[in-house]
C-alpha cells in the first residue's frame, strides 16, 4: 500500500521520473540530428548551430537590446510627461472597437514600426504604460507589437525596389500596409478570445497606482523633483528597464531562431556545405513548394519560390526582405508580390523566434502556443488580404 502511494503523482506540475514521452523525445531528437547530420554533415551541422546562435548573439540581440533600451527611455518620457495618458484618451475611441486595447496601445504600434518586435516589450514593463491594461489584454501586445515589427524598415526597402519595366512599387507597399493591419486585427482579436478565459475581462494588471488606489483616468504618477531632474531620471530608469528585457530575449532568439534558420536556409552558394553561420537544409521551403497549387490561388504569387519570402520571415524578417531584390530582377516577383511580401513580412516580422521570449518576458509562457497559432493566422490573413485588394485596385 505504501509503496503504491509513493507512485502516485504528488501535485500538479509533476510527472512520473520516466514515462512514455522520455522515449517519445528521444526518438524525435534523434530523427532530427540524424536528418540534419545526413544532409549536412555532423560536424558541419555542429558549427552551423554555433556560428548561427553567436551571429545571432552579436548582430540580432545586442541590435534588439540597444534599441530595447532607446525604447525604454522614451517610453519612460513620455509616461512621465502625460503623453501616453494624452493618447489614451484620444485614441481609445479607435483602438477598443479595432483591438479591445486602450489607446495607449498605439505607442506600442509607433515603437515597434519604427524599429523591431521587443521593443514593445520595455514599454509594457513601465508601470505608466502597464496602468491602461487589464490583465486579459497584455499577453495581446505580443501579438499587436509583432504585427509591426520593423515595419518602416521593410517597407522603405520595398519602396526602393524597382520594378523590370523601371516603375515602383509604392502603391503595393501601401496595399501590404494596409494588409499588416488587418492581419494585426485578426491575430490580437483571436489571442485575447484566449486570454480572456485564462484571466478574467475585470482585473487591471498590477502597478504601483493601483496599489495606492489612484484614479487613472485621472491622475498619473510622475518623480520627485524638477523637470530636468525628472527628465535625466525617467529617461536613465526606462534604459535600464531596455537592458533588462534585452537580456531576457537572448535564450529565446538564439535557440528557436537557430533552429528556424536550419530548416529555412539553403546550403552555401556553391552547394556545399562549410558549418558557416545560415546554411541549412531549406525544409520549409521546399514543403512550401509543394503546396503551390493551394499557395497561388491565396496569395497570387507569381512563382512558387516566391513563398521562399514569407517561410524565411517566420525566422528573421530581414533575411527574407534580401531575397527579393533577385526575384524582382529574374521577373519571380511583381507588384502583387510585393504586396504580399510586404504584409506576411511586416505582420510575422520573425515571430518564431521572438514570440517564445516576448511571452516569456510578459510571465504568460504558458499561453505561447496560443499566440503563435493566432499569430500564424494573422499573418495568413495579412497576405491574403494585400493580394485581394491589390486586385481590386491595381
């Protein structure tokens, strides 16, 4: 009897010592590094991996942690000075109907547009920012920042793209715009379904003015002292608010981007293999050629390795924004394309690999599948939406 009860699983959070998904991961593991090792090399696929997370680490992470902490600052300034409380008030009346998020969301949007996904992360960990949300909507800024991730970068590269017949392409980089927005909509709308019945549409998330039981609509908090004082504070305080967060990313991007770009890139440019950082095995995209006849129809890509583009978005959506100038110039992609390319890219922004650590950094790990999955669709929406409207109006 004693020895029966000893077996039973004490509390939740606890599995038997070895049980069926030990056996179950290791044949998982195993069939991956053998498919890898198979194509690429053992020793090669070892020092991709390695190459790959500490490219990753130099020119990925310390690039997102310094703007992270410009991110912070300015987000401090402006909690600190009342223009997110300006914004709320004004924007509301837009943002609840579109996101069911306050208006001061838009900052988020404007942060993240204007450089890249985490940077949204620095202004929800600022209690000024953080007072307008209740708990059920802050896992969705996840969903809401990636939407815009690096969206001004890529679409002034989209627009400094020339067509074959020496035209622009602006008028498509508005339509993918557009798209990114209504793909946006769609992800944040289908994450806060989920988000809602984990927390409840009552509780605010907790800061320092609900502690002291300040009205919000109200009043705000701001430092002691003068405006300079204030001014050098907040904007010192909100850096090292961006510093942290810029460190809480890196597991995240190093492990899931690494692996993305093992299955999304291809061998090296004379076909071989060297166990230098990005090379891989392009998994994603050859499924993603197969699935053409369904992918043309949605999307009116103009060849099949056209979807080359959004597949290496899902891992850096710099890395898919260069595959396009050579595209453009074998006529593979036209004015639809670059719509499309323009809207997935923006919208996913790389989301498999920032999604793990922005929800991780929010303390809602445990809603992450629910956020790419509703992201996946978001950005499914996106595309189709931009190819659509571009055939409607162009």
């Amino acid at each position: 009897m004693r020895e029966k009860k000893e077996r039973e699983v004490p509390k939740p959070g606890y599995k038997r010592a070895v049980s069926a998904e030990s056996f179950v991961f290791l044949a998982a593991a195993g069939l991956l590094v053998f498919f890898l090792g198979r194509r690429m090399g053992v020793v090669n696929m070892v020092n991709t991996m390695m190459n790959t997370a500490f490219d990753l680490l130099i020119h990925t992470c310390f690039y997102i942690m310094a703007i992270a902490v410009l991110a912070g600052a300015i987000a401090a300034l402006l909690t600190e000075f009342g223009v997110v409380s300006l914004i709320n008030k004004l924007l509301s009346p837009l943002m609840k109907p579109m996101y069911d998020l306050p208006g001061a969301s838009v900052v988020g949007i404007l942060a993240t547009y204007m450089s890249d996904n985490p940077a949204i992360l620095t202004l929800a960990d600022d209690d000024g920012f953080r007072c307008y949300f209740r708990k059920y909507q802050l896992p969705a800024l996840t969903n809401l920042g990636t939407s815009f991730g690096m969206g001004l970068i890529i679409s002034a590269f989209m627009v400094g793209l020339q067509s074959m017949d020496g035209g622009n392409f602006i008028p498509a980089v508005l339509i993918g715009n557009l798209g990114a927005v209504l793909g946006s909509v769609v992800s944040v709308r289908l994450m806060i379904l989920f988000s809602k019945k984990e927390f409840g549409t009552t509780d605010f998330c907790e800061t320092q003015e609900l502690a002291d039981h300040v009205d919000i609509r109200h009043f705000r908090k701001v430092r002691r002292g003068g405006v300079g004082g204030r001014f050098l504070e907040a904007m010192l305080a909100g850096g090292k608010s961006g510093v942290t967060m810029g460190m809480a990313i890196i597991p995240g991007v190093l492990t899931i981007c690494t692996l993305v770009m093992l299955l999304t890139k291809g061998p090296s440019a004379d076909g071989s293999y060297t166990g230098a950082a990005y090379e891989g095995i392009a998994l994603l995209p050859w499924l993603a050629t197969r699935a053409d006849i369904v992918l043309r129809p949605l999307f009116g890509f103009t060849s099949p390795e056209a979807v080359a583009v959004p597949i290496t978005a899902l891992g850096a959506a710099g890395a898919s924004i260069g595959l396009v100038p050579s595209m453009i110039a074998s006529g593979k992609a036209g004015g639809n394309d670059i719509a499309v390319f323009t809207a997935m890219c923006m919208c996913w922004s790389g989301y498999l690999s920032t999604h793990v650590a922005m929800m991780d950094s929010l303390k809602c790990s445990h809603l992450t599948g629910k956020a790419i999955f509703c992201h996946t669709l978001g950005g499914l929406f996106a595309g189709v939406t931009a190819h659509w409207i571009y055939v409607l109006l162009m």
